[in-house]
C-alpha cells in the first residue's frame, strides 16, 4: 500500500537544542516500537537554528501517523517528558500545526 507523507511544525524552547537531540536519539524503544506498528516510518524532525522551530517529516502507511497517537500512554508519558523543552499545549502535547504538501518530486 502506497504511504502517505506528512509534515508539520513545532517549537523547541530557547537553549533546549542539545536536550530534545540528546532525548531523540535515546528514544524509547516502546516508543519507537508503537509508532512503527503505528505505520509511520522513514520520520525526521528538523531544527531552524534562527527560529527554534522544528519541521516534522514522516511517512506513514495508511491514515493515521504519530499525530494520532495522543490517547495512549506511551506517547503521555513522551509529551511530558518533552514538554519542558517545547511549547506545550494543557495535555502537554506540542504546539503543533500541520503544512499543507505544496510539491513532489519523487
């Protein structure tokens, strides 16, 4: 089945930028277990040194992608553990707004 493509920006606290890398590269197995059982999959994340933003790319099979993921523990239990690096919202889930594919090229 042919995957999706998604993308979408959040923001990482000033001085935050060697924690949130330190952190993801340390990610939880269990974590990285649920999002590729998830269907996503070929997943990077970006910072913009200028702005503090961080530009999300993922692949994922079928609808859902870890944008989905918010009612399970795991992934509580990562937006917390995250949220005093990044702009939060009351869940602790990250502020985050989905982009719009405006090109392709394959």
């Amino acid at each position: 089945m042919e995957g999706q493509r998604q993308a979408f920006v959040m923001k990482l606290k000033p001085g935050c930028e060697a924690e949130y890398e330190k952190r993801h590269r340390e990610i939880w197995p269990e974590l990285k277990q649920l999002l590729s059982e998830s269907g996503v999959y070929d997943y990077s994340i970006y910072l913009d040194r200028e702005t503090n933003r961080l530009f999300a790319f993922q692949k994922t099979r079928g609808s859902g992608g870890s944008q989905s993921l918010g009612e399970t523990e795991i992934v509580k239990r990562w937006w917390a553990y995250m949220a005093p690096l990044m702009e939060t919202n009351g869940d602790l889930s990250p502020v985050s707004v989905e982009l719009r594919e405006m090109f392709h090229m394959d």
